[in-house]
C-alpha cells in the first residue's frame, strides 16, 4: 500500500511541474505581447511629445512676435498720450493764467465798488439791519419817540461818563436809524477834542463845528451854514457836521451865542439833530450842551462804568436845567444762540454786544 501511495504522489507532482511549467510558458508569452504593446505605446507617446513641441515652438514664436507688435503699439500709443498731455496741460496753464488775471481784476473792482459803495462798517443798522443789534437801536428810536408825546423830540444829545464806552458808535446808529424813518437828520460832532464821527463816515473834519464857533471860515447867511459845513454821508438822509479843527477852548465856544445860531440854522432845514457829546465826567461841554437841547442820554458800559460816575452825570446835568432820557447800556456780552431760534432776527451775527435804554 505505501508503494501504491508513493507512486501516486510522484504522477501528481510531474503532473504539477509540468503545470507550472505550462503556466510559466503562457505568463512569458504574456510578459513578450505586454512588452511589445508597452513598446508600442511608449514610441506613440514619443511622437505625440515630439509633435507638441513643434508645435509649441511655432506657438511660442507666434506669441513672442504678438508681444512685440503689442509693445511697439504701446510705445507709439504712449508717445500720443505724452503729445496730448503736454498740449493739453499747455493749453490748461494758458486758461489758468487767464483765469487768475480774471480774478484779479474782479476782486480790484470789486474793492473799488465796496470803496465807491459800501456803507459805513461802524453803521450796524444800515449793512446789517437783520441782526439783534440793529433791532435794539430801533427800540431806542421808538422809546425816545413816544417819551414826549406833548411837544416835538428834536434835540437830542449822547453823552458818557468817560471814554471807550460807546458813545460816538450809539449817537451814529441812532442818527442812522431816525434817517431809516424818512426824516432829514443830521449829526453834529460836538467833541471837538476827541471826536471820530468823521472817520466812522470816512469825511474829512475840515471844515467843521470849531471852525464856525471860532468865526475861521467867514459865513454870511444861515443857508452858507449848510452849504459850507454840513457834508452828506453814504447812509441816506443822514448828514454830518463834523468836529473841525480842536480849538484851544472848546467850552467857551459850546456856550457861544453862535451855537444858538447854528441851532436855528438846523432846525430849519433837519427834522431831527443829533449831538455826539464830549465824556461829561472828564470836560463840562456836553453838560452846558445839555441846556440846549430838548432831551439827553447817557451811554455807560458793562463792568466800566462806575455807578458813582453815573450819578454825578446825572446830577450835574439836571442841575444846569437839562433833561435825561434813560441810559443805554453798551458792551453786554451776550450769545447768539440766544436769538437763534428767532424768526426776526438774523442768525450768524459776530457782534457781541447789546444795546438797550
């Protein structure tokens, strides 16, 4: 039996070798056509590659000549825009050169026509007759309407306690304002010391008051009066009698009897005259003034006046027979936010100060 076995097992293992050796015979067979194909392949491959490169290499040429012929155009497209600029910006400092001439001469004539036209700056209620300043000078006029219904109001003087507080500003907006009115009025400078009403009015002082009291310039009739010495101002209605040379003795010729003259003269031919007086605590002319005229006010100033001061004004005023009006209160600081929100008033004004009687 074991011999039976071992003889099989012997059949079965040549007929395994030969197996592989069948298998091994069909896996070479398989390498050899894989091998070929692979051969194949590889040589297709090759071509394809060899193909793209040529025609890469035609592209790459095609490309490079476009890019050449794309610069060369910018190039000639830049030197164009360079031309143009260059015109353009010649033709643009050309205008600019006209247009800062125009300017020029735009801004000289209208400094001539602001010289030639322009009002007064000191005159609020004439080039800004909005604003709440201007209102409180209207009140003024109005107050000093109404006190006197009896007789007529056609005097009026504007004094102070010293100077600096206001008084030449006051006197002139409120002659400016009685002018608003369709009266004929005029200012007469009574400071024949310090007076500046010629040069809030931009008039020459000569010749003026001193220069009739003092009988320099000759006058023959009361109409000379007018024609020599009264000069008219840019406000309409308004006129000015200016303060003339300072005399050596302002006081005597305040109490002159030319004076009287010269009120006579006024009340003629003005509807309303307004005297700019000298401070009345440091000189006593706009004291003796004060006699001659129908009615007198007093300008004192936030934190300068002194309460003394004032009442010695007043004091020596009434003593000589003269009339007081009220005090107008000057230089109140105050906000504009305060008059904002009113309809009547105007909005962006500067002024920090306040009138009131």
């Amino acid at each position: 039996m074991k011999k039976v076995r071992s003889y099989k097992s012997t059949i079965k293992k040549l007929e395994n070798k030969q197996n592989l050796k069948r298998n091994m015979a069909n896996v070479g067979d398989n390498v050899t056509v894989a091998g070929k194909s692979m051969k194949r392949f590889a040589i297709k491959i090759g071509q394809l590659c060899a193909l793209i490169v040529l025609k890469t290499k035609n592209g790459c040429i095609k490309i490079l000549k476009g890019i050449k012929v794309l610069f060369i155009k910018i190039k000639d497209s830049i030197k164009n825009l360079k031309v143009k600029i260059s015109e353009k910006n010649k033709t643009f400092k050309a205008k600019r050169k006209q247009n800062s001439q125009k300017r020029k001469e735009e801004k000289k004539n209208k400094k001539k026509l602001y010289i030639e036209s322009s009002k007064p700056k000191e005159i609020i209620v004439e080039y800004a007759p909005k604003s709440y300043i201007s209102e409180e000078f209207r009140t003024l006029r109005t107050n000093l309407q109404f006190m006197s219904t009896d007789t007529e109001l056609k005097t009026i003087l504007v004094t102070s306690t010293t100077q600096k507080e206001g008084k030449s500003y006051t006197s002139a907006n409120l002659a400016a304002t009685f002018a608003q009115t369709g009266k004929k009025v005029i200012l007469v400078d009574a400071d024949m010391r310090k007076g500046r009403q010629h040069e809030i009015f931009e008039i020459e002082k000569c010749p003026g008051l001193s220069n009739y009291l003092s009988g320099v310039v000759a006058v023959k009739s009361k109409k000379e009066i007018i024609t020599k010495f009264v000069k008219e101002t840019k406000v309409e209605g308004l006129f000015l009698l200016p303060m003339g040379n300072t005399p050596p003795n302002p006081s005597e010729l305040i109490s002159s009897k030319k004076l009287d003259e010269l009120l006579e003269a006024l009340k003629e031919n003005f509807d309303m005259i307004i005297f700019d007086g000298t401070p009345s605590s440091i000189v006593t002319d706009s004291v003796i003034l004060s006699r001659k005229v129908d009615t007198t006010i007093i300008v004192a100033a936030h934190n300068l006046t002194k309460a003394d001061e004032l009442k010695k004004v007043k004091r020596d005023i009434k003593n000589v027979g003269g009339k007081i009006a009220g005090v107008v209160i000057n230089k109140i600081p105050t906000k504009a936010k305060v008059y904002s929100n009113s309809y009547y008033y105007e909005q962006n004004t500067k002024t920090k100060f306040k009138f009131g009687a």
